[in-house]
C-alpha cells in the first residue's frame, strides 16, 4: 500500500510542477488586477524622472497604455539595461519595456513582442533639406561624431562629393546643427529628439535611416496568451495613431514610414 501512495504522491508532485511550469501570467495579471512593467531609469526620453521625481517617457506611457488596455493598474519598476531582464527571469516583472532590443542571445532566454517603438540611427536636418536616401547627400554638408557608428557608415556609403565635417563629441556635432554651421547631421533617434527639444525652432527631422534596431516588449517564454494579448494591444495602438502619438511626444518625429 505505501508502494501505491508513493507513486500517488509522485503524480501529484509532477502534475503541480507541470502546472506551476506552465502558469498562466496573463489570467495572474488580470486576477491581481496589476501589471508589473520594467521601465528604463535613466534613458530619457524613454525612461527618467521627471521633475516631479515620477517615471516618465515612452515606455512609461507605453506601459500605461498596456495596462489600460488590460484594466489593470501598471506598477512601473524602473531598472537599468543590466537587470531588466533578470527582473523578468525572477518574476519581478511581468513585462519589460525599456528599450530593448532583439537579438539572437536574448532570444534564448525571453520572449519578444512585435515592435512597439523606433530605435535608430539615421540622417537627421533642417525642415527645407530634401534628403530622402544616402545618394541624396551628393554635393551637401553633414555632419558627425568622429568615431561614431554613424561617422563611420556615412563616411562608407555617402557620394564622393559628400563633405562630412567631423566633431569630437555629440555635443559639438548638435551645437554645428543647432548653429546652422551644418543643415544635416547623422546621429541616432534619441540625440535628434533631444535637439528638438531644446531647439524647437530648428528641429532635427529625420530624413532616412541607416541602422535600425526597434524597440521590443520583453516577455517570459511559455507566455502564448499574454504574448497574444500584448501583440493585440501593440497592433491596436499602431492602427488608432497612439504609437504615433507618443513618437511624437518623446521622439519629436512621427514613426517612421513602414513602422
């Protein structure tokens, strides 16, 4: 009889672990009525403190939006890129949105929703500059960081008769925009929103990008219904202009074409 209730025993134990394995986190969040998201701390305009001390940027409304969507309340956690995802292993978080992007070696460990915001480098200028691809920028004047990813891919793949004027340090590089000392820099997303929104009389508009690397919601594997769910939320936003909305909030462009 011991026999019999030791492999009872077994089966039971097996069928909780099974059952705890394949936990449901989309059911959990809608029974707790909260959603933890993971926000970025210090990566503005996507995440930081805002002068009232609370998280603000595009990840943080992203999050609220999510979170609304699902009618619950969103409990924002702010981290660094070091621990985002180890809150997400640990189950500190149920989502993170904090700029990450995809690649193969965090393909491993987590899951990634569809894009939801533009990371990219490009080839940002003045309003009245017609640039719409690299061979555009024959005979124009752009400038650079010296050592930059983007110096480095203008200098590659721009015309021959292209001058690059190159600066020591992004601060040079938006101070000759800001100037007019240059119409057209080539820098990433995040620095052009910044000149705009010190400058909004010049802004930096994007012309064309060269690298992308989109933004992602970060989710545990074995999630297919909060996955689902969140791809849903993403899709709805895109298609009723909220994404647009909030590039143009915090990135002071609109999404890029074919976003």
């Amino acid at each position: 009889m011991s026999f019999f209730r030791a492999v009872a025993a077994g089966l039971l134990g097996a069928a909780l672990l099974s059952g705890a394995a394949h936990a449901d986190a989309l059911a959990d969040i809608l029974k707790a009525k909260v959603i933890k998201v993971a926000v970025p701390q210090d990566f503005a305009p996507f995440g930081s403190a805002g002068p009232d001390l609370k998280p603000q940027g595009f990840d943080v409304d992203m999050a609220n939006y999510i979170a609304a969507e699902l009618g619950v309340k969103a409990e924002i956690i702010a981290v660094t890129s070091a621990n985002r995802i180890p809150y997400l292993q640990t189950k500190k978080a149920d989502l993170v949105i904090s700029s990450l992007g995809k690649n193969a070696e965090r393909e491993k460990v987590i899951d990634f929703s569809d894009a939801y915001a533009p990371f990219f480098s490009g080839v940002f200028g003045a309003k009245d500059v017609a640039v719409a691809k690299m061979e555009d920028l024959a005979g124009k004047t752009i400038g650079a960081t010296r050592g930059a990813i983007e110096e480095q891919e203008i200098t590659k793949a721009a015309p021959k008769d292209t001058t690059i004027k190159r600066f020591e340090d992004n601060n040079a590089t938006i101070a000759a925009f800001v100037s007019g000392q240059v119409d057209l820099i080539a820098t990433g997303n995040t620095v052009a929103a910044a000149i705009t929104e010190k400058n909004p009389s010049r802004p930096a508009t994007t012309k064309f990008i060269m690298n992308n690397s989109p933004c992602y919601v970060g989710l545990n594997k074995e999630e297919p219904a909060l996955k689902a769910k969140v791809n849903e939320i993403i899709a709805k936003a895109k298609a009723d202009g909220t994404l647009n909305k909030f590039s143009e909030k915090w990135l002071k462009n609109p999404l890029p074409a074919g976003f």
